[in-house]
C-alpha cells in the first residue's frame, strides 16, 4: 500500500515527489452502469485521482431516511474506482455547495431550531450522524483507495464563520470525523476567498469565467490568465461577495488546486460557453505559476438525480443566488453530462501526459515570475511569461490568451533565462508570439545522453523505443502554426553545439546522433494521441482508454482509424494493416513510421438507420411544445447495444429560444428526462439515449418544449441572439450521431 504525504512545496507518494491529476466527478449525478466506462476515460485524460461530492440531500432527503443504493451507492463507486485502478478524494461536506439544492442541505435539516453552519452543539451531533454514515460506507477503502477528505467546503467564504471562530468550527469538523473512524493520508479544505481551512492541507482553484457573477454583461478578464505567486482566485463565489485574502500561512504548504474550472455550469442569467482553450492557457498559466496539483472540478458532468420531495437543483427560490436547469449538470466538462469526451479533454492531455512523464522534475521545480509581467489583467500590451527551474533546467512559460479579449502580437521577441533561474547564459531564438497563443518550452532538457539547451518545440510525453535496445522516445509537438522543418536548428539546440549547422559536417553529426530519440509532432496530432496498454503511441480522432481488465479501447463516431508507433505486435482482429506514416515534423530526427490500421468488420456510422423526427405540436403561453420520434434509433440501438461495436447514439437539437426540456410518458405520468440551457444558435443540445433504453415509454411520442427567449430577458449571452419582433422561440433542426467502440485484441 503506497503511502502519500507532502511537503511545504508538493505531495509525496512512498517519500518521493508526486504530482497528479485530479477530475471532480459525482457519483450521484451519473448512472451507476457506466461508472467503469467513465473513469476509465478519465484515466485516458491523465487522471490519477477522482473526487466527488458525498452530497447530503442526494442521500437522507428525508430525515432518517438513507438511500446508497443504486447512482447513490457509494460504496459501490469506491469499489469502481479501485477496480479502474484510480484512486479517490471524496468531499464529505457537510455543506457542499455543488449548485444544489441548499448546497447540499437536507430541508429538514433547515427547519431544526439551530443555525446551521454554526458552532452549535445539536449542529454538530447531526454532522456526526452524516458523517457515520458516510463512513459506514467507505470503511474498506481508507488509506488504501480513499487517499483524501475534504472537510466543508468554501468555509467562511461563502458562508459560515470568520477568525478563529470559523478555524474551530473546522477543527471541531476534523475531529468529528477522526472519531468516527476517517483516516486518510490527506485532510484539505479550500483556502480560497479568506476562507479559514482550521490547519487542514489548503487546496485553491479558479475559473476562467464566473456564470455565478449576478451582472447579465461581460465581466472583467480573468485573473487566471496572469502568471501570478498569488494562489487566491477573488471571483470564486462571488455570487456570496467577494472574499478576503489568505488565511493561512504559504510557506508551510504546497500550491495544490482542486476547482481549476474544467468548464463552465451555465447559470439563468449567465450563458457562458467554455472553450477547450479557454481551459488550457488558464491550466498552463497555473502550471507556470508553481502549481503542484491539477485538479479540476467539474472534469465529467452529470445529472441531478429525481428528488423524493423536491427538484434538486440551486435556484433562487431557496435563497441561493443562482436559477440552474433542473436536471443537467453539464458543465461543458472534459467529459460531458452523457460521457461524451470533449475536445477539452484532449486540450488538458497535453499538460497531464506532461506532468505525468516528468513529474519528479516538475515537482523539484520552483516559478519564478520577472518583473515584467503585467499584475493587472485586463492589460493586454505586455507580454506574459515565467520560468519554472530546479536552478539548472526547466521550462518558459508564454501566455499570450485571455478569453473573450485580444492580446497585442509580439514580434521577434528574445526572451533569456535569468541569472536567478539558471546560472548558464540561456537565450531562446527570436519568437513570434500571436494573439491566442499559448505555450511552454524547455530549457537545458536532458534526453538521453543529449541535454537540448533551448526548443521550439512542447515536450509532451515519453515512449519506448521499437528496437532492440528498447530507447526511450521523447514526445514533443510543434506548436499550432508550425507543420514542418527544414533545420534542425528550428526545434532544437543541443548543448556543447553550434547554434547553426553552417560549421561543418561533425556539428550536423551530433545533430543527429542527439535527436535520434526524438520524435515532434504537429498539435493536431498531439491532441488527438494517446497511450496504449502496450506503451505505444496511438493516433486517432476517436478515443482510446484501458478498461477495467487493462484491454486497449478504440471508440468514435467517425471510421475506425489508427495510426500506431511503435507497431503493435499484432493486427488487432477485425482491423487491417494498411501500410505506414511518418509523422516526424523533425527532419533531423529518426524517420519514425507509424503503422496505419483500418477496421474492416464495422460498418460505416455514417449511413446507419435512424432518424430524429420533431413535429410541431402546439404553442403554449411560454413557448412552443414538439412531438419527437427517436423511436427507429432506441430500436436499433436496442438490438445493438453491446454488440457489433454500437455502443450509444446521441440525438441533437439545435434551437433558438429561452430553455428546453424532454419529457416522456413514464408509467402514465409525464416525466422530465433532460434539460438544456440555451447558450447560441451554434452549441447543439446532445442527448445520450443508451441510459434510457431500459425505460418503459413510446419513444415515438417524447415531448419538446422550448420557451420563448425576449429581448426584455435580463439574460447574458456570449454572442447576439437573432430576434424577431423582441422575441424568438424556434426548433432549427435534429440530427443524431452513433458511437461505437471496439477492444483492440
């Protein structure tokens, strides 16, 4: 059993430097049956660790009343994530915020004769019984798959109790739950906004937009997009008012996030849309900053589970300050409400393959931020860089991204490491630096028996070698414009050599007997790679995780197509070898070829049966109502699912209008199955349909309603909605889109 721990500048796992990935995803919002598949994705993505939300309405609704049983069953999603060989951070709360009801407040709980959230004895004898419970659950997996308790939740920012008041009310929560049994090797609580966090490891976050902000207009920029020592994130929560400073002290513990935003929940009044860009510039700008934890929340979306009593969701009209859809909790997450993978999933690979490969020098390595850099973020002239260095190599970290704003282009720009970072005399060729870039590049980086003094190129992971003496391949990709190179000059500078190749043959000859073992990709490439069971590089536009057993899984939703380096052993059944690729943009590097692979039993998704039929049935006061007809997909599906490679098929609604909601006939009540914020004509709204296969209604008669969206709306959009007459409520088209996948054996 490993043993974690950490030190005032990073975790440790068995005594050594450990840096790892962690993506929030709640059980309770997601369908027991495919947990296995989704956290198999998001060890795909670069996770190590899962946390989630023990949210205390989803499970004692009714005073008294327990329900872990089914998506609640928390015991059983422990158990799944030590089948998936990932371990687990779980956020026992009590008050969880999470845009639920009450913040995760039972009503009953309200309605007792004391303050919640308060230094009160009967309070705290309910948190004993909640957290009893929650241990009676997960006793098994302490130390072993639970590795982390996060105690409350933004504990005297939003909400709660301030000074040392607050920092007892912490303790006394810490002590509440070591006496009912918790132990794990780490204790946190949040720190941002002046949050007290009661002598508990500190774990910060940040987002790159605030749809929690109560202003209906474009916000400030975001501070996140600043390479900055400051850990705190002022605009969390601001929905509460903003927060104060820090109230613990730096020095003793590391710069560890767990809300680094992996999307964006749309709110009623705020429909923001987080690109995958979005994510990644304000990732690499924490990462340049000294961070030693990536931890995002929400890294998968869900769907709030039916109340027994009551919707479940945030909104107003229980005194919180946001309205949220009733059922989707999307997030436009890394994997989204129906497990869907994002392009920002791929986007954050190239930072968690990173950190994973190198993740002792990273750890060893300390931000240093020149003076230079802009402190206020709305200055868009100045260029924003770091350096991250062990004090002999490192990285430079440019950001020249700040979402929804424009930065000033950079010309010809030389940037050297300074004397504090590294003593040797280090500068980087002349860079060209656009508006929307975003990029970090070594410096005095060891490959092999090669040390590259400076790169144009992003290191990215490492493989082995196909050859006998089984090398080790360093993984680097060029950046977005760059597709190929003529010099070898233009991605590296090895050490100890000529900065031209114009000297003579032996500098060209060390050339390449240094980068014999590097291998630089295009970005597109890079986004779109990932790593086999066998340790090999694979290339496709679908998606390839490990399942539970360690097999290689292929799935998509366009042809089944891989590129593959080194080879595989064997071509894996149903598939063909169809020759190979070079896909080096490094001419001085090995002519690494890929094999090239192309299923031959699975037929082409994009003629399948099915179709996605709307009628319009009548208006009503608010809007518009359709009959929808997904019935041909749900039976297809049906005798499919599981077999033939099929696996779900995703219908899509693009609509103009306020809201929209699904509804079936269950059991001869009307039942709402999946909701949708609008957020532009141009973002459809997808439905997964494998999880309501097995529920009993005419697919052939599911219900449409969409609400008319006024110019009177005190609502924010990203881009101008089209509008007739003040108003707009329309049904544009449907589509629908099969997913397949396949076990490479």
């Amino acid at each position: 059993m490993s043993k974690y721990s950490f030190t005032p500048e990073y975790l440790t796992k068995d005594g050594k430097p450990w840096f790892p990935v962690m993506g929030e995803m709640h059980f309770s919002r997601y369908p027991q049956k495919y947990w296995k598949e989704s956290l198999c994705k998001m060890k795909a993505g670069g996770v190590d660790v899962v946390s989630s939300y023990v949210i205390w309405i989803h499970h004692e609704e009714i005073e008294g009343s327990y329900d872990f049983s089914g998506d609640r069953d928390l015991h059983a999603f422990a158990a799944a994530c030590r089948d998936c060989g990932i371990k687990l951070f779980i956020r026992i709360g009590p008050w969880c915020h999470a845009e639920t009801r009450n913040g995760g407040f039972p009503d009953w709980l309200l309605k007792k004769p004391f303050k919640v959230r308060d230094n009160d004895e009967e309070y705290f004898a309910c948190v004993e019984k909640w957290y009893s419970k929650i241990y009676s659950m997960v006793s098994d997996f302490l130390c072993k798959d639970i590795i982390g308790i996060q105690i409350e939740n933004e504990f005297g920012h939003c909400g709660g109790l301030h000074g040392e008041e607050g920092e007892y009310h912490m303790r006394r929560l810490t002590e509440i739950a070591r006496k009912v049994g918790f132990n794990a090797p780490l204790f946190t609580a949040t720190g941002w906004g002046g949050a007290v966090t009661g002598g508990l490891l500190p774990v910060m976050g940040g987002y790159c937009d605030a749809p929690w902000d109560p202003r209906p207009t474009d916000i400030e920029p975001s501070g996140n997009y600043i390479f900055t020592h400051e850990r705190n994130d002022h605009n969390i929560g601001s929905d509460y008012g903003f927060g104060a400073g820090i109230t613990f002290d730096l020095s003793k513990f590391p710069y560890l996030t767990a809300e680094l935003g992996g999307g964006l929940q749309m709110t009623n009044h705020r429909r923001t849309e987080a690109a995958p860009e979005d994510i990644g510039a304000m990732s690499l700008v924490k990462l340049g900053s000294g961070v030693n934890l990536l931890g995002y929340y929400m890294y998968h979306g869900g769907t709030n589970p039916d109340g027994k009593l009551t919707t479940l969701q945030e909104s107003r009209e229980t005194g919180y300050p946001n309205d949220l859809p009733v059922k989707s909790y999307d997030f436009r997450a890394p994997i989204r409400e129906y497990g869907q993978v994002s392009d920002t999933l791929r986007e954050l690979k190239l930072l968690t393959y990173f950190v994973h490969d190198f993740n002792d020098e990273v750890c060893r390595t300390k931000a240093v931020i020149p003076d230079e850099n802009p402190l206020n973020p709305s200055d868009m002239a100045h260029l924003r860089y770091s350096f991250r260095s062990d004090g002999k190599s490192g990285w430079l970290f440019v950001n020249n991204y700040v979402r929804r704003n424009h930065c000033e282009e950079h010309k010809n720009v030389t940037l050297s490491v300074p004397p504090s970072v590294c003593p040797d005399s280090i500068t980087f060729p002349p860079l060209d630096i656009s508006d929307k870039d975003y990029f970090f590049l070594p410096f005095n980086m060891k490959c092999g028996d090669a040390v590259i003094e400076t790169a144009e190129a992003t290191p990215f992971c490492r493989i082995r070698s196909e050859s006998a003496k089984d090398e080790e391949i360093f993984v680097f990709y060029a950046r977005e414009n760059v597709t190929q190179s003529s010099d070898a000059t233009e991605f590296f500078r090895f050490k100890g050599e000529s900065s031209t190749c114009a000297t003579g043959a032996n500098t060209r000859k060390r050339a390449n007997e240094s980068a014999k073992n590097i291998l630089v990709l295009s970005r597109k490439d890079a986004l779109n790679a990932w790593k086999s069971a066998s340790g090999s590089l694979i290339i496709t536009d679908g998606v390839l995780m490990q399942n539970e057993s360690g097999e290689d899984v292929l799935s998509g939703r366009q042809e089944i197509r891989f590129a593959a380096y080194p080879p595989l052993k064997k071509v894996p059944t149903g598939f063909a070898y169809k020759g190979t690729v070079s896909k080096n943009l490094y001419k001085d590097g090995a002519d690494f070829q890929f094999a090239v692979y192309e299923n031959e039993s699975c037929c082409d998704v994009r003629n399948l049966p099915g179709c996605v039929y709307a009628s319009e049935a009548e208006s009503f006061p608010c809007g518009k109502k359709f009959r929808v007809d997904v019935s041909s997909i749900v039976d297809f599906l049906r005798k499919n699912n599981g077999e033939n490679g099929f696996d779900d098929c995703f219908i899509r609604f693009f609509y103009e209008g306020n809201k929209a909601r699904l509804y079936a006939t269950v059991n001869g009540e009307r039942k709402l199955i999946a909701d949708n914020f609008f957020s532009g004509a141009e973002y459809a709204w997808e439905i997964g349909l494998k999880r309501f296969l097995q529920l009993d209604t005419d697919f052939s008669a599911l219900e449409l309603e969409i609400d008319t969206l006024k110019k009177t709306d005190e609502i924010f959009f990203e881009s101008p909605v089209r509008m007739t007459g003040g108003k707009v409520c329309r049904l544009l088209c449907t589509g629908f889109e099969y997913e397949w996948s396949c076990v490479l054996k």
